[in-house]
C-alpha cells in the first residue's frame, strides 16, 4: 500500500505540473525610431530701393540686382550693405531687412566738395588727374570714396589720403606734415632764430623745423648777424656760417 500511495503521488504531481499555465514570455523593448530634426528654412523679406536721379546701378552685397527705382523680394533677413552707382557717385548704406517685411532706401546722389587745408601749396590728383579748387577753395567730387595724392615737389613733400565725400556736403581735410631738420654750424659762438622766434646757440644739430621757406638769422655773440631765406624740405637741412 506504500509503494501504491507513493506512486499516486507522483502522477498527481506530474499532472498538476502538465495542467499550469506556462509564463508570459519576455519581449525585448524596442526603442523609437529617432529623426533628425529639419533646420527651419530662413525667412525672407523685401527691399525697396529708390534714388534721385533715378536709373542708379543697385548692388546687395556686392551683387548687381538692378537699377532704381526697384524692388526686391528675395532678400534674407538680417544685415546688408547696399551700393548705389551713377555718373553722379557712389552712395554705400547698410538696411537690415526683416522677415515679411519691407524694408527701403530712398538717396540723393550727387557731388560734394573737399576743402584742403595744409601749411603750403600742394598740388591735388585722383588717379593721375590734377583736381582743381574753387574760387572757395573747395575742390568738387563725385559722391562716394576717394584716394587723393598730394604734391609739393620743391619741398619733397607727397601724401596719400583717403576722403569719403556725402552728396551735398563738404568735407575737410587738414595736413600736418612731419618737420624736417636744421644743422647749424657757424665760425663763431652765435644764437640761431627762426622766422623772428630764438631756436638755440651754434652747433645746432637736427632741430625739427616746419617744412617750408623761412628766414634764419645767425647772430654771432660779438656782435654782428648773417640772414638767410631758404627752403626747408622733408630732406635734413644743414647752413654753414662763417663771419
């Protein structure tokens, strides 16, 4: 009866093993699919770009568009430097130009005038062309940027600069030329003056001097004085003095 209780035993526990239900089965996790995302596309606006005289050639950042009076609805936001060309000149702004919007420019393009102040005459060219002045004074240029030389060849003197003349308007331009250098040696003890101002006693050695044409007087100690008029260059002057 053992052995039969035993071995009824282990065909209930058998059955009731076949009878559970099995567990779930594990399912992977499957992560989403990640898509770039698309940079948003920059917006554009307009320009509207109008000059008196009109039919000015028109360049956006360096690229001709067109000829005023125009519109342009292409253009993308953000900063942009704007050249206006005629015969009259040359006018340069800078608009910003705003998403679905528009934005203008409206110019007048036509001469200035360029006044030179300097200590002595100089001689003023644009690309190999002497400028003449005015009865003021004032010299006439097309608007827009320019690169002037100027010339004194008697005293050695040549300069460029650059001059940006607005439509209208007159610009100056002043030159302070570098001084150039006096020796003076005389025979005797003597005190040197310069245009009527005391400039130092013999031997004088490079003393900047203004250049141009001056009076030196050379006065010896034990009475006496020599006068010379002499032109002083951008090359160092040197006057000898014997009494």
């Amino acid at each position: 009866m053992a052995a039969a209780l035993l071995a009824a035993t282990i065909a209930g526990a058998r059955y009731l093993w076949s009878a559970s239900p099995a567990p779930p089965a594990r399912t992977a996790a499957v992560e989403p699919k990640r898509v770039a995302a698309v940079p948003a596309r920059k917006g554009t606006g307009a320009l509207r770009i109008s000059s008196i005289p009109p039919g000015a050639q028109v360049l956006v950042d360096g690229k001709a568009r067109g000829v005023t009076p125009l519109t342009l609805t292409d253009i993308s936001t953000g900063r942009h430097e704007v050249a206006l060309q005629s015969d009259a000149g040359t006018v340069t702004r800078t608009v910003t130009v705003s998403a679905n919007a528009t934005a203008a420019i409206d110019e007048a393009i036509f001469s200035g005038f360029v006044t030179v102040y300097s200590p002595f005459e100089v001689t003023v060219s644009e690309n190999g062309r002497v400028l003449r002045a005015d009865d003021r004074h004032q010299i006439m240029l097309a608007a827009g940027a320019h690169e002037l030389r100027l010339v004194n060849r008697a005293l050695g003197y040549e300069v460029v600069r650059q001059v940006n003349v607005k439509p209208g308007d007159a610009a100056n331009l002043q030159l302070t030329p570098d001084p150039s250098s006096l020796t003076v040696t005389a025979s005797d003890a003597a005190e040197v003056w310069l245009d009527g101002a005391r400039l130092g006693d013999t031997p004088m050695s490079a003393t900047p001097v203004p250049l141009g044409v001056h009076e030196i007087v050379v006065k010896r100690a034990a009475g006496g004085e020599r006068r010379f008029n002499v032109t002083i260059s951008a090359k160092p002057f040197t006057l000898n003095v014997d009494f």
